[in-house]
C-alpha cells in the first residue's frame, strides 16, 4: 500500500451517467499531494458522485482515476490505496471501537495491531472507549472512529462525505479545527465533500466549487472569495452585490462601466468577462468592502472612490457588524456590512445615503449569466 | 475462465434466489396445471388429458363448496375477534406501564413458539374435560386463540414506532381523548392493524392441525382436502386452490397500484 | 406489503417500555385492555396445558373413566416405544431447517440487495402461495415426485439417488414414501417462515456498511462474512426457530408424501388422540414435545446470544 511514487490524484476526463441523468460532467481535476482539498457544492451537484468514483464505489462512464502514476480506474474499493469516512460514518454496529478500527488491518491480513489501533485511538483521543460499541458514543465520538478506521490503513487519499453533516455547530467547529490538525499530523491528502461554504473556506487549502456536474471555480478559499469568476460562485460563497452594468470605456487597464446615473471603475485584470465597449457586465462587490455614508455628508468621500447613492431599507444590528439593505436606482437590495467601530445614529430605515468603496475591490463577471445563480433561494428551490 | 462462467459466478446469488424463488412457486404451477386435468380415477396425480369441466363445475363435489363456505365464516369471525382482542392487548403494552409486563409477554409469545400439535391436543383435553360439543364453535374459540399472539405483534410494532407526541399535538389542539383515538391514533396503527387481520385471516383459514383435532365431525375446507388425500382427490379443489391464488395476487397488484397512484397525487 | 416484513420475530426482543411513560391518567386502562384478551390466553392457551399436564398422569380407560394416579411410568412407556418417531422428528425437522437456510438466504439478498424493482413482486411470489391451501400444495408434490416423472428419472440420471439412497435418504429408484420426500415437503412448506424474518433483517442493514467494508479492504466474500451474515444473525435465529418448531411437530407431510416408517412424533400423538383414544400416552408424548423444544429454543437463543447485537 506504501509507494514513494508522488501521490497527486489525477482525474483526466472522469464523468458519470445515470441513465440520461448526467451527475458529472467530463472534468479534470489535479488534487496536489499533501493537500487538504474541498469539493464544495449543493446537495445534487457531483461532488459526492465524483468522491465515490475516486473511492472506486461508483465507475465512471467515461474517463481515468490516477493516484500518482497508478491508474486505479478498473481497480474495486478493496484494491485501491485511499479510504473513506462515509456520511453518517457506517460503522460496523456489531463490532467494538477496537474492531472497528481494526477492520482494514485484519483484512489486508495483519495479525498483530494493537500497537497501531492504541496510536489512532491516542490520535482521535478515544483510548477509554475501544471496547465500546459504536452506539455507545456520542455523535462527535463516532465521527473520530470513523476517521480513525480509515486513517489506520495509511491511504495515499483519504476521502470524507460530508463528515459533520450529522453534528451540532458547536460540535462542526471543534472536528473542524480537530481534522486540519489530524491532517496537518499525518500529511495525507484529504479530499472533503461538503455543502458548508465556511466548512470549506477554513478547512480547505483547495477548493473546488461545483455546480450541476461541472467545476465552476478552483482555487484557494481567498482567491474564490476575492476574485469570484461566475455568479454562481459570487453568491454560494458568502454574499455578493452584483450590479448590471454598460461598458463605457475599455481601454485602460480599469473598465468605466456605466449603470444608471453612477460612473463606476472596474479592473480589467479581475474581470473575467470577454468586455467591449457598450457591451453589458455584472459588476460586483461584497457587502463587507462598502462604507456608508449619510448622503449630507457626501463631500467627505475621497475622490476616485466608486460611489452609489441610495436610501436605507433595513437595518439589522448584528453585533460586531450591523447590516444594511439599501434600496439603489442599479440594484435594489444592496446588502452592505457596517463594522460597529464608530455607528452613526442617524443610519435608520428611510435614510438617503452615499455607499462608496475602493474600485480596486470590484470584480466583473460575465452578464449572460443568471444572475442569481447560487442565491441561498435559488439554490433550496 | 469463459465470460458466461464469469457471468454466472458473478450473478451466483441471484441465480441461487430464483431457483429457490422456482422451487416456491411449482407446487402453484403444478396445482394450477392440474385444474384442468381429466384424470382416470379417484386421484388427480398424473396427467391424463386437457378438460375444463372442473372450472364449469365448481361445486360439483359433494361437500366441497360446504366446507369451503365453513371455513371462510370461520376465517371472518376470527379475524375479528383476535384482530379486537389482539388490539387492545397491543395498545396496552405499546402505550402504557403496568405490573407483570413480563408475564404478559411470556403469555402473548409462547403459543407463536408451540407447536400445533401440542396446543392442539391441550385444547381438545380441556374441551373433552369440560364436556364441550366439538364443532364450529371449539373451532372458533381454537383460532381466535392461536391468531390472537400474531395480531398483536403485528399492531404492537406499528404502535411502537408511532411518534407519542403526534397524539399530544391532536390533545393540545383541542381533541378529546376519543376524538384524539379516532382521529389520529386509530388512521395511523392501522396500516399495522390491517397487517395483523390479514395474517389472522390466512392463519385461520389454512388452519389443519388444530381445526382437525378440535372439529369433531365438521368438515372445514382443509379438512375436506385431508380427507380426499385418503378418499380421492377431485379436480375440483386444484379449482379452489388456483382461485385463491389468483384472486391474492389480483388483489395485491391492485393494491399496489392504487398505493402508487396516491403516491404520484400526493 | 406490511405483511410480508411484519413476520413475527420469534426470538423475543428484548422488550422495551414505551419510550415515553404516559401520565397514569386512567390507571386501570391498561388492565381493562388487557382482560378480555389474556383471558383468552388463559384459558384456552394455559389452562389446557394444566388439563394436558394432569391427563397425562392419570389412569383409566374410556368406559371407567380417568383418574389422577401420578403414574409417571406413562412418561417411560411413551418414550421407550416411540423414541424413533422423536428422533426422526428432530432429524427431519433439523435438516428442513438448514435446507430452508441454504436455500432461503440467498432469495431473501436477492429480495433485499438485489432486486430493485423487482423487489414487490417477488415478495408477492414468496407470500401468495400461502392462500392456496397448504394441504393442496403438499398434494402437488404427489405429482412432482411421482414415480418415474422427470424429477424422479432426472435425480436417477444424475446418480443423485444413489448418493441419497447411500445416506438412507430414499430407497431404490422412488423418492416418494421415503424421508427424503417428507423433508423435501417440511423444507417446501415452511421455507417463506425462513425467509421473511432473513429478509427483514437484511433489508435493515445500511447497505453503506457493505461499502465501508470494501473500502477497508474487504474482497465481497469477505465483506459478506464479517459484515452482512453478522448483522443478519437474528433473522437467522427467528428464521430457524419459525422453521424448525412447526416442522418439528408437523404430521401433514409425513402422512401424505412419507410411508409408515417416516411417522413423526406428530403422527403418534394424533393418532393416539383421535384414533386410538389413549388420552394418557397421547397427553405425555405432547407434553415431552413442548418440554423439548422449549429446552432447545432457550438453549439456542442463549447461544445464538441476539440479545448481545446491536
């Protein structure tokens, strides 16, 4: 099971058919050796289809799994080197922590492992319960049997479904931080299924984020964040304001795109729409990089800003923050995060303000999109 | 290895399940072939040659349709009274605490784990010990008996499964305890109810070896057959057997045709 | 099709209050359900055990009467004349028993794993047989196992007679009126008690559990051992006590496809009772039946140890 050959899986191709259904679109995907990597989505988008083709649970209808130099494509789950945490854990009911755990050592014909059940047992922290039954633990306890089970066989790959889908939150944030420890201990590859966009964004070195059977966006959590290049991803991850806009000048290394009455700058460099001018795109910007400002004191805002004018809808206090939904003449139902450093009073409902913020922050996305693709209601329809 | 080899060892389980599935079912075949043989003699083992008179003639045998009426009133009283007393027993043990559960159940399981034989010899001691008639009615009492222990397993695990708080959530919304009973308990256990009736019935019907010992001189329709696996067997009862047959799976496919369109409407 | 997975588990489970203990409004309801219902039980269930158990220590005959005499040396008679029917019972009972096993296991993960759509109408295919009279049924292999019919002339080709005939099984070339087509009807007949229970339980098995076992290593076999047979067990234990404890009692097919020397025990007490009118024998044989199999059936589930699953 051990080789020294580089351990990246490679997917070349890989797409999976249900009768006319198409759950997988042809893709390729290079998962870096070492890496902990996510493939983020909603219920119904691939991801668990394209994890069970690499666990060997599912063949592809078109395509090849590589693991390093090995094509492990005809291979059954039994030969291949990777192992899964199965949602909702499969543990075997009828064995105890220590047989289960042991599981994959016994078959592959390993008579002494106690030594090594104790090391997994010490690693997810269950020493006093390996004589346990599976429904004798806790839901938090049982996801670590689960992680151990597998991580006992030293996979080149090991797979997670959805692994917290079935705890609390407070429970998800602890085996979060608990599995990027375990993984930064053993240095295995771990792909991650999931449908949490925070699970993804502080667990993942990787992500990638899919969508009705193809990979919308790869790419490290901030560069997704930051630099969305579909709607569907502006929207899944965190939230976007995205505004419909006309090409006014594209010759500069910053777009000025025109929407309504408002002149606003967009760099070329992060849009990932083909542009000319008098062309339609979507300009965004997250909620987080606007500052509000009450629309008397407009003059205060420092020049080459992008500014909209707008009157308050909403406003909900949050805490550290305070949200604001702003009706503008571009976009009604501006979403904008205010930090609560300094709070201005006078920002209630019916308020006519200005929103400013750094150009440099925009991104532009192509506009014959749905625009909102990847909306919490678009997405539970 | 030749790829029909593999194919075979590949497919080994479902090959060995049909096969039982084949062993099942020939017996029905057999008895359904057999209802239209003329056969030379008393006995209705070989084949002779293609007839259709016992179907024209159902009743044709002396008795037959008799017993055949018998049983099933048999089959309907039973079901009754051991799918009433077989309710309530299982509402008690799902729904409420009580001393001697243990008991109890000891009572409800032992005759599901005797053999009929020896139930029906105890039975027929009591019945000459107290002088009894031997009839339809030592039939009945025999029946409800033996039908009663599967009724309430069948109820007592639908009513376990039942979710306590739907029948708080009908109280809270203003219904009586009866209305509560009628209204929600009663629709959802009786899908399990049903269940226990069903088995009830095809228990009390098919019964042989209590009925023969409790029966004196009257005839049910196994009873009938038993005696003309000695006397001679008519084509008329592979009639009996092919009908029953049919009109089970009939009934079953309908029903599960208009379980699925419900489910499409709804 | 509740019929069909509702079959009775035999072995008892482990019995659980009701998760939640309802407020003693009423608290006599529970008993006024109960009553009639126990009742019942007593007196047509355990009452006539007590009769049966004081027939069978009395003397007499018809015309003087019975009288309790405490003559336990009918217990010593009966067995001393009829041990061969006992043993024969147990054996036919017993082999039926794994027969229906072998033969039921793998339908019923076909029914539970396999079938896919199919999975209904072999559940039909299994219970409706039960509504054409056993009886009628039993007749049917008259036909099947007919001397000279292709059954019968098959087996001989095979020289698979030969082999039962050297394990005593059958004799010459008829396999009717030998053992082995008593326990060919026992097996026929109690065969859907063995699978229902082996189906219920299959069907509860996440089939993830199966995919687990794979992922770690396990070659189907393997998993199938380790994995599905473990977590099937206790519809393998229901399956083989709703199938040996009424072929062991059975007489139906021993008279209608056996001869006399395939008699069980359940012939001797039926015939003992409603032909030779010996109450005591009769009352004795029946009481050392029920004796037995409670004994085996305590000692199996105790070794078969299903409270200890799950």
């Amino acid at each position: 099971m051990t080789d020294t050959t580089r351990g990246d899986v490679r997917l070349s191709g890989i797409s999976k058919k249900y009768g006319s259904f198409q759950a997988v679109h042809p893709l390729d995907l290079t998962i870096p050796e070492g890496s902990f990597f996510a493939l983020l989505g909603a219920s119904g988008c691939g991801k668990t289809t394209t994890l069970r083709m690499i666990a060997g649970l599912e063949d592809p209808t078109t395509g090849t799994v590589r693991l390093g130099d090995q094509d492990v494509t005809a291979l059954p789950p039994y030969k291949r080197p990777v192992n899964t945490v199965f949602q909702s854990y499969a543990l075997f009911p009828h064995l105890d922590i220590t047989e289960n755990i042991a599981f994959g050592l016994r078959r592959r014909g390993i008579k002494s492992v106690k030594k090594q059940v104790d090391d997994m047992l010490e690693l997810v922290q269950l020493g006093d319960h390996a004589r346990k039954k599976p429904h004798q633990l806790s839901g938090g306890q049982q996801q670590r049997v689960a992680v151990a089970r597998a991580l006992i066989n030293h996979p080149k790959v090991l797979l997670l479904d959805e692994p917290l889908g079935a705890l609390d939150l407070k429970l998800r944030r602890q085996m979060q931080l608990e599995l990027k420890r375990i993984q930064t201990e053993v240095g295995i590859t771990f792909v991650h299924v999931t449908h949490d966009q925070e699970e993804a964004m502080t667990m993942a070195d990787q992500v990638a984020v899919m969508n009705a059977g193809r990979v919308e966006q790869l790419g490290s959590p901030a560069e997704l964040y930051e630099n969305p290049q579909t709607t569907f991803v502006a929207n899944f991850l965190g939230t976007s304001n995205l505004i419909t806009a006309e090409v006014a000048d594209s010759s500069g290394d910053s777009l000025v795109v025109k929407a309504g009455d408002a002149k606003l700058s967009l760099p070329a460099a992060r849009t990932s729409a083909e542009t000319r001018t008098g062309g339609k795109v979507l300009l965004g910007i997250r909620p987080e990089k606007i500052s509000l400002v009450h629309a008397d004191e407009a003059g205060t805002i420092a020049a080459g800003r992008n500014r909209i004018t707008g009157r308050i809808a909403q406003s909900s206090f949050i805490g550290v923050s305070t949200q604001y939904v702003i009706d503008t003449p571009v976009c009604d139902a501006f979403e904008v995060y205010v930090q609560n450093i300094e709070r201005d009073g006078r920002l209630t409902p019916g308020t006519e303000v200005v929103l400013h913020w750094n150009p440099e922050h925009s991104f532009g996305l192509d506009a014959a999109q749905d625009i909102d693709a990847g909306t919490e209601e678009e997405v539970t329809a | 290895m030749s790829a029909f080899m593999r194919w075979v060892r590949r497919n080994l389980v479902v090959l060995a399940g049909l096969l039982t599935l084949g062993f099942l079912i020939l017996p029905n075949v057999i008895v359904m072939v057999f209802s239209f043989n003329n056969p030379k003699g008393k006995f209705n083992y070989a084949w002779q040659e293609f007839s259709t008179d016992a179907w024209t003639d159902p009743c044709g045998v002396a008795d037959m349709c008799g017993s055949l009426s018998l049983s099933l009133q048999i089959a309907l009283w039973s079901t009754i009274g051991a799918t009433v007393l077989g309710t309530m027993i299982a509402f008690a043990l799902a729904r409420y605490r009580f001393r001697a559960r243990g008991a109890v159940n000891s009572l409800i399981f032992l005759p599901m784990a005797m053999p009929e034989v020896v139930m029906a010899a105890s039975l027929l001691t009591l019945f000459l010990n107290m002088g009894a008639q031997l009839g339809f009615w030592t039939i009945l009492i025999a029946h409800i008996m033996f039908c009663l222990s599967f009724v309430v397993t069948a109820v007592k695990a639908r009513v376990m499964s039942m979710d306590p708080r739907l029948e708080e959530a009908a109280r809270d919304l203003y219904a009586g305890p009866v209305q509560t009973f009628i209204r929600v308990t009663l629709p959802i256990a009786a899908p399990g109810i049903a269940a226990g009736a069903l088995l009830a019935f095809a228990l009390s019907f098919d019964d042989f070896i209590i009925t023969n010992f409790n029966a004196g001189s009257t005839v049910t329709f196994p009873m009938f057959v038993w005696g003309s696996a000695q006397r001679g067997t008519p084509v008329q009862i592979n009639v009996i057997g092919t009908a029953m047959f049919a009109v089970a799976v009939i009934c079953v496919l309908a029903g599960i045709l208009v379980g699925n369109r419900r489910k499409k409407h709804a | 099709m509740t019929t069909a997975t509702d079959a009775p588990p035999l072995a008892p489970a482990p019995e659980q209050p009701p998760a939640k203990p309802r407020k003693p409004r009423g608290r006599f309801t529970p008993y006024w359900l109960l009553l009639p219902g126990l009742l019942w039980l007593v007196v047509f269930f355990a009452l006539p055990m007590l009769y049966q158990a004081s027939t069978s220590v009395q003397t007499g005959s018809l015309e003087t009467g019975y009288k309790v005499t405490w003559h336990f040396q009918t217990y010593l008679d009966a067995l001393g004349e009829y041990w061969p029917q006992f043993l024969r019972s147990v054996l036919y009972a017993g082999i039926a028993t794994v027969l229906c096993l072998l033969l039921g296991y793998p339908l019923a993960y076909l029914i539970a794993f396999k079938a896919g759509r199919w999975r209904n109408l072999i559940l039909i295919l299994v219970i409706a047989p039960f509504f054409t009279s056993f009886l009628i049924r039993t007749l049917a292999w008259k036909t099947i196992l007919a001397d000279g019919g292709w059954v019968v002339s098959t087996l001989d080709t095979l020289r698979l007679l030969d082999v039962t005939s050297w394990l005593g099984l059958t004799e010459g070339d008829r396999v009717l009126a030998t053992p082995l087509a008593v326990v060919c009807g026992l097996t026929y007949n109690f065969l859907p008690f063995m699978i229902l229970p082996l189906y219920t339980s299959l069907e509860r098995i996440d089939g993830r559990l199966h995919e687990a076992a794979g992922d770690l290593y396990a070659r189907p076999f393997t998993a199938f051992r380790k994995v599905t047979f473990p977590l099937s067990l206790p519809g393998v234990v229901s399956g083989t006590l709703l199938t040996f404890i009424p072929a062991s009692g059975d007489y139906v097919n021993a008279q209608l496809l056996g001869s006399t020397s395939e008699k069980m025990v359940g012939n001797v007490i039926q015939s003992q009772f409603l032909t030779v009118l010996d109450y005591p024998t009769a009352a004795a044989l029946s009481f050392i039946l029920m004796a037995a199999i409670l004994l085996m059936v305590t000692f199996y589930i105790r070794r078969a140890g299903t409270e200890d699953l799950v």
